[in-house]
C-alpha cells in the first residue's frame, strides 16, 4: 500500500469490470494502490495479464463477457471461488455502437441494454447480498456524461446508462440502512486509448471543448472512484457525479 491518505479498504476485495485497458484499469490500479486485493475482469485474457503487469500488489484475473446473460453472476461466483466475496464492486463496460434515432433498429437495443444495463443490474444481483450479509460494501458504476447531458449520434448509450442510473439511485435507497453505498461516475473525456484511436495522438481539438482547456487524465479519475470506495466515503450513496472538466451545460 503507497503512504498518504488510507482509505481504509486495505485487504478488502474488489471487482473491476471493463479492467484491462483505460478508465477501469484505472480504477483497479487505485485501488491495488490503496491495498485492495483487486480482481481484473474483462473479455481478453491476453490483455488483462498486460493489465495486470502493470498493477502492484494482490492482483487476480478473470475472462468474462458481460454481454451474454448470467455471466455477472459467474464472475460473482468465480470470484468469490478465487480470492472471496467481493466488498467492492466497480461496474465497467464498454459503450455500444454509435447511432440515431432514424438509424438504430429495435433489435439493436437489447444487446445495449444487456451490456450497459442489465449486466451491472446482474453484478448486483449477485453481489450486493454478500455486502449487505457483512453490513459493507461499495458499488461505483462508470456511466457517462451523456447521462446529465445526452450526446448526439449515441441513442443506444444515451438510453442504458439513464437506465442504470436509475436503478442505481433506487438501490442505493435500500441498501443504505446496511452500510452499502451505491454511486456513479459520469466520465467526459479522459486520456485513454480509446481516445486516441478515435482522436489520434494529437487530442487539442478534443480539450478545447472542455471548459478546462485538457482532457482529463485516467489516474485521476481511478483515485476519485477509489475514494468513493474508502472508509471516509461512508456517507455518500445515490450520488451521480459528473467527471467532466465542467464540460457538461445543465444545473444538475
């Protein structure tokens, strides 16, 4: 564990999902900072052991789809089966593909709402009785701006993570009396790679629409998810906090 501020999580298990590359690693590398045993969970096993590498501390890996039904609950499971149940959880996943109204067809929304919905709403399902049994837990889910503000062309994306949010604030209601506290993240741009293979190398154009003049940095974003994981973070649930560099317009 680094020295500085202690979060109070050392030797707590936690859940990353979407970990092997960008803000999810990010999240994890936190939190293995912090002392959490960390479990990486994504799609490729050759990149979550490139993931790994780069991580310290007690560090496990599980390959997992979260867009096929039932495989929350068997990364739960394996889990548990593989360094215990986990205290922490943070919900990742992978944006579905761009698109409008006049240019998504029906059946494009259930494998959306599978991946950016229904697949944290499983995680929980699975997860959230351990914490609440032990009266500790921490659920953060990484949305997205668009969820204050909706993005243009990204309907599919617009549409499941307003969803999850709302089943986020409503749990976080009930599983608040058991020392549970569930929150979300709402991402604007960030330095990763998937930034920069959609931007290329050189992302000034992207800065200069955020009021802060950069885009944001993932380790950054990593250490607040972490601290929505500590000890200290106790009293905050059923908070949706932007992560934008002020770039989103709305009051709220």
């Amino acid at each position: 564990m680094t020295s500085g501020f202690d979060l109070g999580i050392n030797g707590r298990v936690a859940l990353v999902t979407g970990a092997s590359s960008g803000l999810g690693l990010a999240c994890a590398d936190a939190l293995a900072r912090a002392g959490a045993r960390v479990v990486l969970a994504a799609r490729s096993a050759e990149r979550l052991a490139d993931a790994a590498a780069t991580l310290t501390g007690d560090v496990t890996t599980i390959e997992t789809d979260l867009s096929e039904p039932g495989s929350a609950t068997r990364l739960v499971e394996a889990t548990q089966a593989s360094v215990g149940a986990p205290d922490i959880l943070i919900a990742n996943a992978g944006g579905p593909p761009p698109g409008t109204f006049s240019t998504t067809a029906l059946e494009s929304y259930p494998e959306a709402l599978q991946l950016n919905l229904l697949s944290t709403v499983e995680l929980c399902l699975a997860a959230v009785p351990g914490m609440r049994e032990r009266r500790w837990g921490r659920v953060v889910a990484i949305t997205s701006i668009s969820v204050r503000e909706p993005i243009p062309n990204l309907i599919l994306s617009n549409t499941a993570r307003a969803g999850l949010t709302g089943f986020l604030k409503t749990l976080s209601r009930e599983v608040a009396p058991d020392g549970v506290t569930v929150n979300s993240l709402q991402p604007g741009v960030h330095e990763t790679d998937r930034l920069k293979t959609v931007y290329g190398d050189d992302l000034s154009a992207v800065a200069a629409g955020v009021p802060m003049g950069r885009v944001g940095d993932a380790g950054d974003f990593g250490r607040i998810a972490s601290f929505l994981c500590s000890e200290s973070a106790g009293f905050i649930t059923g908070a949706a906090i932007p992560v934008d560099g002020g770039a989103a317009h709305g009051l709220q």
